[in-house]
C-alpha cells in the first residue's frame, strides 16, 4: 500500500482528526477519501436480482413427500428393493415407502404438489424447482454447513457474507445480511459468520432459534441511563480511543472493523426500529403470512420480517426455520407424517411472502430460495420414517431472473439420486452469485497464501434456469 503525499490524507489519518466518526465515515464517503466497506459496489455483469431471501427449512424436508411425485413408490410399496444407502454408502434391500400425501397438478403450468402445501402450491407458476439436487455430507452438520458455506468441516465465510463482500448493501444505515431466528446447533454461527473475511460481512443475527419470534428485532438500541446527546459523546470517545488503537499497530484492519462495527450500529439506533416494526403492518398484510395464527404465527413474523428488510436495501436475508432441539424439525426418522406439523407452519407465511413481494414489485428483483440441507430417503427408515438423502433432492426458487412455471431436472424413478439436470449445492451458490451479478469465479479473497471462493475449485451456473 502506498504511502499518501504530503498533501493527501489517510482515511486513518482522516477518522483520528475529526471530532465524531460517524460524521467523518460518511464524508470520506462523499468525498472519495475513504470506503465505506458496505457501500454498494459495481457488479461484474448486469444482474437478475438485487438481493436474496433464504427461507432455510432445517432438517432436510421430504421430495418425494412435497414436490417429486413418484407414482413407483406406490407400486412397490413394502416391497424391499435394492438402494445405495446413503449412510453406509452400500447397497442393501430396504422396504420402498409410499408416500402417505396425494398430489395434483397447479396452474396453469400444471406443477405437481402434494396436499402438505396447498398455498405454496397456489404460486407455482411463479416458481422454479430445482428437481436434480444433490450435495455433500449425509449428517446435518455437515450439510447444513456445505449449504451456508461451501465446505462441510473447514471454517469459511458464509453465503451471505461472501453476497456482502462482493456487492456491500443498498443501505449505509442497515447491515447487508441478516439471520432470522438461526440455530445454535448444526454449524451454528458459522452459517452466517464472516470466517476469515472482514467482519463486518459478518450476519446480524435477530432472535435465536427457540426464542419468539416477536423477540427477533435489533437489541439494545437505546440506552436508558443517557440523553442523546449523552450517548453521541461517548460514542466519539469510543471511536477516538479506538482510531488512537488502530495507529499504534502495523495492521489495524482488527480496529478499523470494530471502528466500522460501531459507526454501523450508531445508525442502526435511528434507523433499525422502524425497519423491524412489523406491528406498524395493515392487519390484511399480516394476515397474509398467517400472524395471529397459533400454527403460523411464527414463522409469518420472520417472513414478514424479510420482506421488511428486503425492500430496505438488505443483501441477504436468512429465515431459518429451525429450533434448539437436537433433532431439527423436518427431521423425521420415524413417522414421516410429522412433516404435517413443520409443513402447517411455514406454508401460508411462505406463500404469504411470495404474493406480498410480488404485489410490490419486489419480486421482479428479489430471489427467494426455498429448501433444506438435503432431501430424504424414499425407502423406510424405522417403519414409517426416512433417511437422510444427499443424493437427490428438490429446492424451489422463484423472483430474481429465475424461469416461472418451470421444473428442472429430475431423480430416478423412485426418487433417490438425481439423474437429470444435475445441480451440486456448488453449482446453485454459482448461480445465485450470478443473478446478483458476480462471476463466482472472480469472487476471491486472498487468506493464508491462496485464493478463496464460496466455490472453491467447482460451480456451473444453471443457465437453463434463467428467464
């Protein structure tokens, strides 16, 4: 890094000679004398999307049971048949297990859904399924951690924070990526951490999994032992301090993070209240995703939470549906019919969303993505249950630049490995770094002498998805 001429000043410099941080942040800014790192940055192709909402269904919910109608499995029901498994990774004979939901076909692209998700299944000429899937890692915790990052042990940058690297946030004021009510467990805060990039890519996370979700919304931003004025004089202490700390090393990129941490959470206190009101919501809105319902009441808050934050300006926005149990919640092993429960909850708050964006306008740019960690088995685990199922597995997306009305690729027969149209999970972080502009492949940050991407060495953009 060049040093300045004498004439010229460092943003460091810059920062540590003026009275408020806050004040100096924002005109270094302007004046092209300093960056923001979440101003919004060019992208490297036109994008299809703005941003992206992940509504993150834990536990791996059951294809053959929801969306992949496989009439095989009724014909061969109790008969035991021979399967790779993917536990053991052996072929063994396992009783085929029909599926206890009837399909139909929806609009007028005449989409097949079972009738676990009748309002989801009103929207499917406004989705795209993704019927090829197939990932790594046969546990939830390694799983659940290649589908946030990329990597099933070793510690990397999440999704969303890699989305606010590569493209910063539409608005100074909120964070570019947020987790809703994420889970402790299953990789944990490493689904939204920053890893080895700098951390204000970091997620912010609202609530935690188990907790109401009326409690997920923006923490201690307001002080009740100072006025205002107060708290802005402490404030400027605090970063003068901090500029005075971030002089004295060599690399104070650690200090200038907190220093950009705490200039974001300054503005989080006049702007953070309102984007997480959902109660300032019309009743027919909140209607919509089902809030005031004990079943979807939930779930609806977070969507309704999304969709807030979505037209604010956030990059990336998780919605975990998950909970603190050991067993995530679409995880049935046994009595597959559980899957009534998880599918009752997040239905409407699901469709809820999709007609809310698209009646907004924001769907146009705006990709949702709909799905688990993996799909399950469809022979019987435990009499009436299924297996994890990495090897072939439905998500849906719909918005963003994506075809509507449309189904790509496909599994065998019986629903247990992905045959057609083969996406990897590599592949669908590929394309959706596409839709919002970004060559995955160009998306690097240099970290312990190499190159590092969300896809590592792989991806190959669906292209056949686009619109």
């Amino acid at each position: 890094m060049h040093s300045p001429l004498p004439h010229q000043q460092s943003r460091r410099d810059f920062l540590a000679s003026t009275a408020c941080g806050f004040g100096s942040l924002a005109f270094a800014a302007l004046a092209g004398g300093g960056t923001n790192p979440l101003a919004a940055r060019r992208t490297m192709h036109a994008p299809r999307a703005k941003r992206v909402i992940f509504l993150f269904m834990q536990g791996g919910p059951s294809h053959v049971d929801t969306f992949d109608p496989k009439p095989e499995l009724d014909r061969h029901d109790g008969e035991k048949l021979p399967f790779k498994v993917p536990r053991t990774r052996k072929v063994t004979e396992v009783p085929v297990m029909a599926s206890p939901w009837k399909f139909r076909r929806h609009g007028d692209c005449g989409m097949p859904v079972s009738e676990l998700l009748p309002h989801i299944a009103t929207h499917v000429d406004d989705l795209c399924f993704l019927h090829g899937m197939h990932t790594e890692g046969v546990a939830h915790g390694p799983a659940t951690i290649f589908l946030h990052t990329g990597s099933t042990s070793l510690v990397r940058p999440s999704v969303g924070a890699w989305i606010s690297y590569g493209l910063g946030t539409e608005n100074e004021n909120l964070p570019a990526f947020v987790s809703i009510s994420p889970p402790p467990t299953k990789g944990g805060p490493r689904n939204y951490g920053p890893a080895f990039l700098p951390s204000i890519h970091g997620g912010t996370p609202l609530g935690r999994a188990g907790q109401p979700a009326s409690e997920a919304k923006f923490k201690n931003l307001n002080n009740p032992l100072l006025s205002p004025a107060g708290q802005r004089r402490q404030f400027e202490l605090l970063q003068k301090l901090n500029r005075q700390q971030a002089r004295r090393f060599h690399d104070g990129s650690a200090m200038e993070a907190a220093i950009e941490s705490f200039e974001l959470a300054y503005r989080l206190q006049n702007h953070a209240p309102e984007a997480g009101d959902i109660e300032s919501e019309p009743d027919h809105v909140k209607a919509m995703y089902g809030i005031g319902e004990k079943a979807t009441d939930e779930y609806g808050r977070q969507c309704l939470m999304a969709r807030r934050l979505a037209e604010r300006g956030v990059r990336y926005i998780q919605v975990n549906y998950s909970d603190t149990n050991a067993t995530p919640r679409w995880d049935q092993h046994s009595k597959i019919k559980n899957h009534e429960i998880h599918a009752r909850a997040t239905d409407k708050p699901v469709a809820g969303l999709l007609a809310d964006l698209k009646q907004r306008g924001l769907l146009e740019d705006t990709l949702v993505w709909w799905g688990g960690e993996f799909g399950r088995t469809p022979f019987a685990q435990n009499k009436d249950g299924r297996d994890h199922n990495p090897y072939g597995f439905t998500v849906f997306l719909a918005g963003g630049g994506v075809r509507a009305g449309h189904r790509h690729g496909g599994t065998d027969p019986f629903g247990h490995r992905a045959q057609t149209g083969r996406v990897h999970m590599h592949d669908l972080h590929a394309t959706v770094l596409h839709l919002l502009g970004v060559d995955h492949e160009q998306l690097t940050y240099r970290h312990a002498g190499r190159d590092f991407r969300l896809t590592d060495v792989h991806g190959e953009i669906a292209h056949e998805i686009f619109a």
